[in-house]
C-alpha cells in the first residue's frame, strides 16, 4: 500500500484536568485529526468511568509509555475553550482552600449535555397561497396566530389558539401549514439598557458616578454601605447598564434563592426583560442553556447563588455581591470557599470590577474599605425618605409574657396597633418547626437524632420530629418510647409554627401566614407567598431568617424579635457581628417606604453590648468597638484561621487521627493550634467529629503551612476523614 512507507505519525498528548480528588492533571493521547489547547473541554476515560476534563496548562508527562496512555474520547471543539483568567481562577481557588483543582473544576463543568447543542424543535407555519378546504371557526384562530412570518410548535399555536392540536393536524394534512425546524431555544432577548430609568437622588447619583469611576478602573472593588432601602440596588443597576454598553457580561450574587423572584422582576422593570438564573431550583434544562448562553456570550446578565461564580463566562465584566455579609455564601462541603471573596478574587485576576452591597457590611469588608482596598459608598438614607425605624428592647425578665406564652404584652399591643391601621407586623424568630425540644414528662425521656448530637425539632404540620441536621425524621408517637407513658410528651421551646399558634389564637380575624423553607410547596410556594406578603394579602408575617434578607415589603410597618439572644451565646468569634447583622436587617423591614417603622425586641439581656448597639442606632460604634476586638484578639481579618476536622463512624478512630495529626504539626511561633477537641456538634450524620483550630498573623502563609504538614500526615484508612476549612464561619 502506499501509505505504508510514511513514518508513523507521533501521537500527541495533552495535560487533562479531570474531576477527582488528586493534586494534578493526568496525560492523555489527543485523537487523531484533533487539536486541543489549553482549556479545551474534552471526556477522557478515568478507571472504568468517563469523566469530563479540561485540557490544562501543566506540561504533559512524556515519559509516560505512549502505548500505556489512554486517548481522549470526547474533544468538544464547538464549545469555547475555558479562558485563560477562569483556568487561572480555578488553580487560585485550589489553592486557597486546598482542594485539589479538578474538584473546583468540576464546579465549572456541570453537566455533559450543556456542552452539545440541543436538537431543533419541529415547528409549524403557513404556507403562502394555500387555503383550507372549509374554513371554521377554530381553523380561523390558528390562522391568525400564524398571521405573516410567524412560527412556533404545535403545541404552543394550538395552546395560543385556544384550540385542540387536531386543528392544526388538519391544516397540515391540507397543505395550509408546513413543519418546519425552529432552534430549541432562541437566543435571550437583550437588556434595554434604557427601558425604565429612575430619577436618583442626588447622594445615589453621586454613588453612581463613583461606581462608574470604579469600571474605568479595571480591577477594583467597591463596596456600598447603605441602609435598607436606600437604593443601593438600583445604583448598582446603572454599572450593570454600563457595563452591557461595553459589550461585557454581569453577574449578580445573591445569597438566598427566596430573594431571586423580587430581584427578577426589578431586573425586568429597570431593563426590560429577565435576567438568567442560576441556582439549584432551575430546571436542568434552563441550567444547560445558561451555561451555554454564558459561554457564547448570548447570555448578558445572570442572576444567582454562590455556584454562579464559576460559570464560564465569555466576556465577564462585572461581579456584584448583593448582601456580601451574609454566611451563606460560604460553602462547607467538598470545596469550601466564600463566593464574596472568591468573587473578589475572580475580578482581580480577570482585571474587572467587583461591586459588594450591603446595609450591614462585613467587619472583613469594612476594614478592607477602611484602609483604603475598597472604595466605600455610603447611601445614609432610605430613598423614600422614610426614616430608620424606632427600635426597642423588651426586657423579658420583667416585662415578659405568662408562662406558656412567647409574645410580650408590649409586643401584642403594637400588633393590635399595627393590625387596626391596616399595616403588617412580622414575627421573627429563626427556628423552624413548632419546638426545639420534646420530652417525656414522666421520666424526662428527651427526643435525640439517632446519627446527630442534636434534638429533634417537633414540626407539627407534618407530624413528625426532624433533625435540622441529616434530616432524619420520625412521627410523633403516641407514647413515650421509653417508659411507655401517653399523653406525656412536652413541647419545649417555640419554633415559627409555635408563634403562629399563638398568634391564630390572639389575632383570630388577621391573615397569618408563615414562611420557612422547610414548608410543603417548596420554593414555588414561597416565591407565591413573598408575593403575596409584597402585595399587602397579609397581616402578620411569621418567619425564620430567609425573611430577614433584603426583602422589600411596603406594607411592613411593625418587627417583633421573638428572641433577640438567640445568636449571642456561640463560641463563634462573628456571634455578635452576626447577630447585629441579622436584627438589623430584620428591623429593617420595618417602615421601609412609609415610615414610621417600629422593631421590638425580646431580650433577656437588654444591656448586652449587640443589643445596645442595636437600639443606640449607632453602627458606627458597633463596627468600632467590633473591630478594636478582633484585632487585640487577632482574629479575623486581623489574624487567619482555618478549621481542620477529622471524622468518623468511629469514635475512637477519629480521635485517635486527630490526636496523632496535632502531634507532628510542624513547630512555627507564628501558628497556635487549639485542640483536637470533640466538635460542639459532635456526631453528625453519625460520624463523630473532632475539631482543631489554627491561628496565624495575617501575613502567614497559613495554607502553606497546612500543605507541608498534611503532606506527612499518615494515611486515612477506613472511613476516617479529614476537611480543611479556611477562614472558617462555622464553629460547630
Ligand atoms: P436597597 O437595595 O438599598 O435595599 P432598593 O434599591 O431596593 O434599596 O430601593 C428601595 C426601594 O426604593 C425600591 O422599591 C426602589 O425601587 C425605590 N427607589 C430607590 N431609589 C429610588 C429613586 N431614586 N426613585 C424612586 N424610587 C427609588
Ligand atoms: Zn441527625
């Protein structure tokens, strides 16, 4: 034969990033007629599996036995190669949190069939000239809806028609209507960057200007301090606007998926249309189009939860980290990062600006604003001139209601205040469930998760006891498990269903309503009854924290804190950050647009330096006094921490682990390690947990210090574990 003379073509080999836990990229042979460069997004087989990978920009190993190595399977060459800037972020953010780098690519890369096109739709339309044989009333409505130029499938025509699909059916058989392919999902409608402008104040025009000064900047990051309502939104909304004027992508982080909907239609009002949304409720449909449209640039402004932060945008121009103080951006399993500051990370590194907004900043952010790393924006007012509500303590060792009973006498007489004046009252209390704790009046029996260190919480509308932490649950039973009595089961404490109780049974005229996320109707129902709250449909509001978060009720005029010190007694270094972060944002609710907004306390420790605060008003004072803490205790961001535990199915395992891990920590004067101590939650999901917290200077290169000691730790053998936690906001 011809060709069998030429020289054997060299195969050439590539690095691939592939999505399991190892500290590198593996070699793979790229197929014949096939180009790969860094970034490609490629399938390569792993042991039995076919994982996705991308091609990386480590040198592949040539030593390897060429005939020992396998070939990729897939090249995705229609899809855009991961940029530069995101393959440099995914190695940052390895590195910083420890997580070996195909595990944070793997938060890129979701999903195989978000990579390949989806198949046209059979669609239907008119054909010139041809006219039916008979012409009826139904046939009549398809035709006017496939009126000149216009196109859709069957089954939304006929829907949009108001006929049955047999009508169409018909046409086509006649020759009135042809089938024709129409793309499964026509590109997203732009943003009309001029759609709905508001006038700003002066002070948010000044802002505004500022945050443009910040996009000319490239690389930057601003932070807006503003009160609720103060329209920090919609200023962030005009460098949103400019930045699609460049041409660029944004994206907007926000911590709660129950705050999606209202930002979607304020999105909508300011430009038009609907921003994409990505988090876990989305279909997984609107999940693969998002990242596509995202990658081919289709897609101009998302909206979503901390995963958004890893989507592979084209021409990403701008971050905004709505409620950037808010704990949940942190994740806690497999790759623990914080979003706010991996989003920070993101910009510097992609050389774009990065906006975080908040009424209650983080003390790390208000330090960095501080000494001059951010730029700060204040917005002292509410835009509708309301003023702050007025905020009061209820002294509960005094002035606190009968036994049995949560809601103080001054709290019920604002209500009915309240309630006569046709505004709303919202209950705060962040527990979910009826009671905390059940136990047997009899022998003191106590209702325990059989895999966690926790209490059951009784939910009554569901009957049943849950464990808020691995989700175990059981009915009530008739009696007690232990010594058999009935009827001896208690209730201890209240949950939001417990106040609701109360509530119904004082306020037997008022529309009650109570939202938590662990309610039957899930997110869609809680989207319907935000709205409904929104729209004025209801008198009083009992709710657990998701309410607390930047939502903008009108109607609210009164805010009880069923229990102002539920946060305080943590060992959690940001206890009472939080807790001044929550119950300020919660109160705020309060008057936002008509004034006159009112919060109330429950308080068993009105002189409580937090509380105090609170009531003072004086922020500025609480972040003083907070910061001058954290700093002379080098705690966070002064000083660095990072959390090591080590579990187990067995107890004496895991401590044993632990113990001998503390014992070769290599020696620096710099680093302070406290325990190994059994964990505050100590079994979960029954694995016992053993907790070690490291301290280091700020300057210290604490993951490098980690790295080299985990590098000698022994092997995890068993089902022992081990999960490094930077800058930790968990402590349990
Ligand atoms: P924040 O994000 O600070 O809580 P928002 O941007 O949500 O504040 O603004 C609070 C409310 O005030 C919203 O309903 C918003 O539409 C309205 N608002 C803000 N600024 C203006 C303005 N300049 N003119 C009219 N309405 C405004
Ligand atoms: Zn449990």
């Amino acid at each position: 034969m011809l060709f069998d003379d030429l020289p054997e073509e060299k195969d050439t080999i590539a690095s691939v990033l592939v999505p399991v836990a190892v500290p590198v990229a593996y070699t793979y042979k790229v197929p014949p007629g096939k180009t790969v460069v860094p970034g490609t997004i490629v399938k390569v087989p792993l042991g039995s599996r076919q994982v996705l990978g991308a091609v990386w920009d480590t040198e592949p190993d040539a030593s390897i036995n060429p005939k020992k190595l396998k070939a990729m399977t897939t090249v995705y060459d229609k899809v855009p190669p991961l940029a530069d800037d995101l393959r440099k972020f995914v190695d940052w953010v390895a590195n910083w949190t420890l997580a070996a780098p195909g595990m944070v690519l793997r938060m890129v890369l979701r999903s195989e069939e978000a990579l390949e096109e989806e198949p046209p739709l059979a669609g239907i339309r008119r054909v010139e000239g041809h006219e039916p044989d008979r012409m009826t009333a139904a046939r009549q409505k398809i035709l006017q809806v496939l009126e000149e130029g216009v196109s859709g499938t069957k089954s939304t025509v006929a829907a949009a028609a108001g006929v049955s699909a047999s009508v169409v059916d018909g046409l086509l058989q006649q020759g009135v209507l042809e089938t024709i392919s129409l793309p499964a999902a026509p590109p997203p409608p732009l943003p009309q960057l001029d759609f709905h402008k508001v006038t700003l104040t002066p002070r948010q025009a000044d802002v505004t200007k500022g945050l443009l000064d910040c996009l000319d900047k490239g690389s930057s990051v601003a932070l807006i301090d503003g009160v609720t309502g103060s329209g920090k939104t919609e200023v962030y909304f005009e460098a949103i606007a400019e930045v699609l004027r460049q041409n660029k992508q944004a994206l907007v982080l926000l911590p709660e998926i129950a705050l999606t909907e209202q930002f979607l239609r304020r999105f909508e009002k300011r430009f038009g249309v609907f921003p994409a949304e990505w988090h876990s409720e989305i279909t997984t449909k609107n999940r693969e189009r998002t990242w596509r449209g995202v990658a081919s640039g289709s897609v101009r402004v998302v909206i979503g939860a901390r995963s958004a932060l890893f989507l592979p945008f084209k021409e990403l121009g701008l971050i905004v980290v709505d409620e950037e103080h808010d704990g949940a951006f942190k994740q806690d399993d497999r790759v623990s990062y914080n979003a706010r500051d991996m989003a920070v990370v993101r910009g510097h590194i992609a050389k774009f600006p990065v906006i975080l907004a908040s009424a209650t900043p983080s003390v790390e952010s208000r330090v960095n604003a501080d000494s001059g790393r951010y730029t700060k924006f204040e917005l002292p007012e509410r835009a509708s001139g309301a003023e702050l509500p007025e905020l009061k303590a209820i002294d509960m060792r005094h002035d606190g209601p009968d036994r049995g009973r949560w809601l103080a006498p001054d709290l019920v007489e604002a209500m009915k205040e309240t309630l006569a004046d046709g505004a709303q009252t919202l209950l705060f209390l962040n527990r979910r469930g009826y009671a905390p704790l059940t136990l047997c009046r009899t022998c003191g029996h106590r209702f325990q998760c059989p895999s966690c260190s926790a209490w059951l919480v009784e939910h009554r509308f569901q009957g049943r006891l849950v464990c808020h932490h691995c989700g175990h649950t059981e009915k009530v039973p008739d009696a007690c498990p232990k010594c058999q009595a009935t009827n001896s089961l208690v209730a201890c404490g209240p949950g939001v269903e417990r106040i609701a109780e109360e509530v119904e049974d004082r306020f037997p005229q008022a529309r009650t309503l109570i939202l938590s996320s662990d309610l039957p109707g899930g997110a869609k129902r809680l989207k319907r009854e935000m709205q409904i709250v929104e729209e004025g449909g209801a008198d009083i509001l009992i709710g657990t924290q998701l309410v607390a978060k930047g939502h903008n009720f009108p109607k609210m005029r009164l805010v009880g804190v069923i229990d102002a010190d539920l946060g305080l007694a943590h060992g959690d270094p940001r206890a009472a950050e939080k807790t001044f972060q929550l119950l300020a944002q919660v109160t705020g609710r309060a008057g936002r647009v008509t004034g006159g907004g009112k919060g109330l306390l429950q308080t068993y420790s009105p002189d409580h330096p937090v509380i105090m605060a609170l009531m003072s008003q004086d922020t500025e004072a609480f972040y003083r006094a907070e910061i001058d803490a954290r700093r002379a205790a080098g705690l966070p961001p002064f000083g660095r921490l990072a959390a090591i535990v080590v579990s187990s199915q067995d107890k004496h395992a895991a401590e044993l682990y632990a113990r001998g891990l503390a014992k070769i920590s290599p020696h620096d004067s710099a680093v302070t390690l406290l325990g190994p101590a059994e964990a505050a939650l100590a079994l979960v999901r029954g694995r016992y947990r053993f907790r070690m917290l490291l301290m280091a200077p700020r300057q210290f290169d604490l993951q490098g210090y980690i790295r080299t000691w985990l590098d000698g730790a022994p092997r995890l053998t068993g089902n022992l574990r081990l999960q490094v936690d930077i800058d930790p906001q968990q402590f349990l």
